[in-house]
C-alpha cells in the first residue's frame, strides 16, 4: 500500500456556515485518519462564481484539501461525499505523478544546459560573474535597473 498525494475540491452552496465547512472538513478528516492518510494543507477559497448552475445554484464555497494517503482513502472518500447533500460537486485528482514528471523534466534541462555549456568549454554551471551578468542585463531590458541620470 504505497501513499500518493490528491488534491480534493469541493463545492458547497453559498450559503453554507463555517459551521458546516468544519463538519464537512472533521468528515474528510476522519475518512483520512481511518486510512492512515494525512491532510497536508486546507484551503478555503470562498465564495465564487460557477461556471455553469449547478442544483439551481449560481455560486459556491470552494474548499480545497491536499490529502496525503493509499488509494482505498479516495474510494471511500468520494462514496461519502457523493451522498452528502452539503456537497453540490466534488473532485479528487493526483498530484503526485504531476510533480514527478516536472522535477524529471527540470532535471533533464538542467543536464541538457550543461551538457550544453560542457560542449562550448565552458563549466557545467554558470560561474558567480556570469549569473550577475545576466541579472543586471534582465534588469535594464525591464527597465528597473539603476541607470545614470545624467
């Protein structure tokens, strides 16, 4: 049983409580710990506009949860959200492999830029004088970079 990362997000009508996002939180919170997963952040993200009606409703509280934990933890999670009339939509999806695919595609261009550099004779990292260089250079192209006021 190998522990993934999910980010949920649920909808909730305009007019739910803070009372009833701490049930609905407490809700996801002890299908977590039943499965020996754990809420890494929460995020309330208030009240905004759908996209399209949902159950005669043209806004929601949105709330997010990043959830660490095995994949039975989000069957079961979706199975009690579905039934829960506080929740008009609901979406887990996971994260994990995202970033994993991110970090190997900054690592690969991270390898091609010193293979890069190895190939002109240069070091495979920039030195000290060349990243001043090329900071003071982004500066005057955006035009914040002090300049005489002659």
């Amino acid at each position: 049983m190998s522990t993934r990362q999910y980010e949920l997000i649920y909808i909730t009508p305009p007019e739910a409580t803070e009372e009833l996002l701490n049930e609905l939180h407490q809700l996801v919170a002890d299908v977590v710990e039943k499965f020996s997963g754990a809420i890494e952040r929460t995020e309330n993200w208030g009240r905004r506009k759908l996209a399209y009606e949902i159950q005669r409703n043209r806004e929601g509280v949105y709330v997010l949860e990043v959830i660490n934990g095995p994949a039975e933890l989000v069957t079961e999670l979706e199975r009690r959200l579905r039934v829960n009339e506080h929740v008009i939509r609901h979406m887990v999806v996971r994260v994990d492999e995202e970033l994993a695919v991110a970090d190997r595609a900054q690592t690969r261009r991270k390898q091609a830029v010193a293979a890069r550099r190895e190939r002109r004779g240069l070091p495979p990292e920039p030195t000290e004088d060349e990243q001043r260089a090329k900071r003071e250079a982004s500066r005057a192209d955006d035009g914040s970079g002090e300049g005489d006021n002659e």
